[in-house]
C-alpha cells in the first residue's frame, strides 16, 4: 500500500492506520470465526455419516424382510 502510493495515499494510511489495522484485524478474526463454524458443520456431518453406514446393513436387513413379507404374504408386487 504505501510502496507504490503517493503521498496522498501514504498520508491518508498514517492518519488512519489505527482504523484500517483494527478493520483488517476485524475481518480476519470473521473469516477465522467462519472456517471454524464450517470445520465443525463439517465434522458433525462426518459423524452423521459414519453413524449411517455402521447402521445401514441393519436397515436395508429390516427394509428386505418387510419387502419380502408384504410380497411374499400378502401378495403386493414389488415397487420399481
């Protein structure tokens, strides 16, 4: 900012360093506030999952016994 500025710039940068530090620091802090936030959504959905797939064969062995029972027993066809 100040290498290539001229000296309105480098004017205007000591005059209010003070506002454009915290402003900078500010956004960083947003930006460190919202990666945290996403790594634990990413993580809770992780869990989720990992809970899913060690549950899924015991669905899909509830969902073929209930399927084989309406058609094997009461005679409905199976749904495409």
């Amino acid at each position: 900012m100040l290498d290539g500025g001229g000296w309105r710039e480098k004017l205007f940068f000591l005059f209010h360093r003070k506002r454009i530090i915290a402003g900078a620091r500010s956004k960083a802090e947003a930006a460190r506030a919202r990666l945290i936030l996403d790594e634990e959504r990413a993580a809770k959905a992780g869990d989720k999952l990992r809970k899913y797939r060690e549950v899924r064969p015991e669905l899909d062995h509830k969902y073929h016994f209930w399927e084989n029972y309406f058609v094997g027993k009461l005679g409905y066809s199976k749904l495409k």
